[in-house]
C-alpha cells in the first residue's frame, strides 16, 4: 500500500507514466483500502 501511495503522490510518475499504468495503481490502493477496512472490521467483530 504504501508504495503505491508514493508513486501515486510522485508527480513525476503521474504526469510521465502511460495513464492505463497510473489508473491501474488507483485501482489497486483502491482494492488494498477496501481489503484493509474489511479485515480490520473482521479482526474488530471477533475481538468483542
């Protein structure tokens, strides 16, 4: 996750990286953002 937010907040790659390339690393932090609030709502339910 966080290198995809690095590359993300590097202008340079956003501005020189092919958009199908940049759109995809959105899509996967994205992705890893869902997954993580999903397993930490799991790891919260079986905590209690």
């Amino acid at each position: 996750r966080a290198s995809t937010e690095k590359r993300l907040a590097n202008e340079s790659f956003v501005s020189r990286a092919p958009a199908e390339v940049v759109e995809g690393a959105r899509r996967q932090l994205e992705e890893t953002v869902t997954r993580l609030a999903k397993l930490r709502a799991t790891v919260e339910a079986l905590g209690r």
